[in-house]
C-alpha cells in the first residue's frame, strides 16, 4: 500500500534530495525512501547501544555521531 504524502523542504533540502536521486539514478520520491530507511536504520543501532564506524581511504576507522 501506498499513501501520498505532500511535504514542505527547504530549498536547500529539496535540491539536494534532487542531487541525490540523480546520482543514484532513482526517483525523488525513492530517494526519500532510502533515506528514511537509512534514518530508521541509524536509529536501531544507536537505540542497541551500537556505534557507527566509517573507515577512510587511508584505514583509519572513526565513529560516525549524528545530531538528534
């Protein structure tokens, strides 16, 4: 099921949202999904105490911390 849904962004916000599908060769709109599968994603690990690591070109791995 599908529900339409009418939001207000930034111009800002929208643009890069655009940027976004077009790199990824998606719809705004699929876009949008992934982006807030990531965000529920994001949450889970934080809610289990996990921690989110990235690990640069060079090896060194840092923790990733998003603002709530």
């Amino acid at each position: 099921m599908a529900v339409k849904m009418s939001v207000n962004l930034s111009d800002d916000a929208a643009q890069t949202l655009k940027k976004l599908a077009d790199k990824n060769g998606v719809t705004v709109t699929e876009q949008l999904r992934r982006s807030i599968a990531t965000e529920v994603w994001r949450e889970r690990v934080e809610d289990s105490r996990g921690k989110v690591l990235v690990e640069d070109a060079s090896g060194q791995i840092r923790q990733v911390e998003f603002q709530r």
